[in-house]
C-alpha cells in the first residue's frame, strides 16, 4: 500500500529517510513531497545574542529550522571559531531544550546537549521546563518562527519564567507543492495513506488532496504526527485516522500499520 508523507526528505548525504525506511518495514511504500519552504531572518541579531550566554538562563528549540538558522550563522569563519573555542562551551553550562528527537540531534551536531526531548510537543515541553526553571531568573532564548504557536510562551509568562522570543524564519507554500501533488496522483492514484507533519501542511496541502481525490476522499487514512497537526485536521472538518505516540518514525509507522488494519490507534 502506498503512503504519502508530506515533508521534506531527510538530506541525501545521511541515508535514506528514516520515516520511509521504518515504512518500508511494515511493506508500505512511501512517497515524500516537500510541503514548505523557509526564508531566514534576523541572522545578526541571533548571532549577537549566541555571543552573549551570560544575559541567558537557556535555550529554547521547538523546530529543527531554528538550528538550520544558528547553522547558517556559523558558517562565517570568524563567528565558527567563536563558537568552538568558547561560545559552545559556556552554553553547554545552560540548558537547552527541544521537543523530540529530530530537533534534538540537530542541537547535538553544534555541540550542545539537548533537555527534554521526549516531550514530542510544546505543552510538554513546556511543563518539562517549568519543573527546572525558577521563576523570575534569566531569559530563556527562543529562536522560533514567525507562525510559532503560543502555547509555550504563554504557560511560561503564567509561571513568571521570562522568555525572549526571536523570529529567525519565514514559513511559506514550496514552489513546486501543487504541481507534486497533481503528478503523485496523475501517476501512482490514490494513497492508502496522508501523513501530515505541521498545521501548515494542513493549510497548503489539504484542500488540493481533497480535489485530486475527488469521490474517493473518504478512502484515505489520514494520518498526523502530532496532537497539533491533529487539531488542524479535525478543524478542517477532516477525521484523523492516527496520531502518532510521539513524532519518531517507529511511532508513526507502527500507527499507520494500525490505520490500515481498521483499528483505532
């Protein structure tokens, strides 16, 4: 049976995509098709605030794009030395919290130890912080993007612990989302599966899903990673066939496999 994942596949040069793989251990066959695209912003500002640990209490990542946009950051010689021969190490005596296991290799790759990583979403996440945090202490800093939800910044202000928010990227449609979409359906039909991975994927993705499927809508198991993209879903009147557990691949995969057997998940 046939799955479409919308994402990005995971970079060529680490290996095949570790959601198809897991995927193709239950004999499902999957398809990626990028959803998104990211501008990034206030890179000088985020670089100025990394030079300056000593103003923060931690760091805060609910996205792996906000480790895309340090990375970037570091590429500049100077700022990469920087960051080796002191920044990173005095950053390492903070802590830096992530949402799940994606993020949390990214913030391993620039040398940091991730915190909290098995929350899987922001209100986890932040009820994880709120349990280590005192209130009225430094400024966590929060690289995130522009259509960030409020939910974690909202219960830490409630519980006095300060928050500095800085919009490092953009979210928009991928340039070549629709016409990906009607080639996938053109040439392989309708998929047993639709996995969605954000909110906005809902809002790019799904009303051009719906018209390519037409009558046959109704077949698919729609599938999101996490109890927000769930929300999304359900607020756009479609039934979520399967949440996964936590948003790793042998969750997801072990969810759909469950979908497609008529069982709830």
């Amino acid at each position: 049976m046939k799955v479409l994942l919308l994402k990005d596949p995971k970079d060529k040069d680490s290996g095949p995509d570790p959601y198809s793989k897991e995927l193709g251990l239950y004999g499902l066959e999957a398809t990626l098709i990028p959803v998104l695209s990211f501008e990034f912003t206030s890179l000088e500002s985020l670089f100025e605030k990394l030079s300056h640990p000593e103003d923060y209490g931690g760091l805060i990542f609910t996205s792996p794009r906000a480790l895309e946009a340090i990375k970037i950051c570091l590429k500049e010689k100077s700022r990469s030395e920087a960051w080796s021969t002191s920044l990173k190490q005095r950053w390492n005596s903070k802590a830096a919290y992530v949402v799940g296991r994606a993020t949390a290799s990214l913030v391993e790759e620039i040398g940091l130890t991730p915190q909290g990583e098995k929350s899987g979403n922001a209100e986890k996440l932040a009820e994880y912080i709120c349990s280590r945090e005192k209130p009225n202490s430094s400024a966590l800093l929060f690289p995130c993007g522009a259509l960030k939800r409020e939910v974690l910044p909202t219960v830490l202000r409630e519980k006095g612990i300060p928050l500095e928010s800085l919009t490092v990227y953009q979210t928009t449609q991928h340039k070549d989302l629709q016409e990906s979409l009607s080639s996938y359906f053109s040439q392989q039909g309708i998929p047993a599966s639709v996995v969605f991975f954000s909110p906005s994927g809902v809002k790019f993705c799904l009303q051009h899903i719906q018209k390519l499927s037409g009558d046959f809508t109704n077949h698919i198991k729609f599938v999101a990673i996490g109890p927000t993209t769930a929300e999304a879903l359900e607020a756009a009147g479609v039934p979520v066939s399967c949440t996964a557990q936590s948003p790793t691949p042998q969750d997801l995969a072990a969810g759909i496999h469950t979908a497609l057997h008529f069982q709830n998940c």
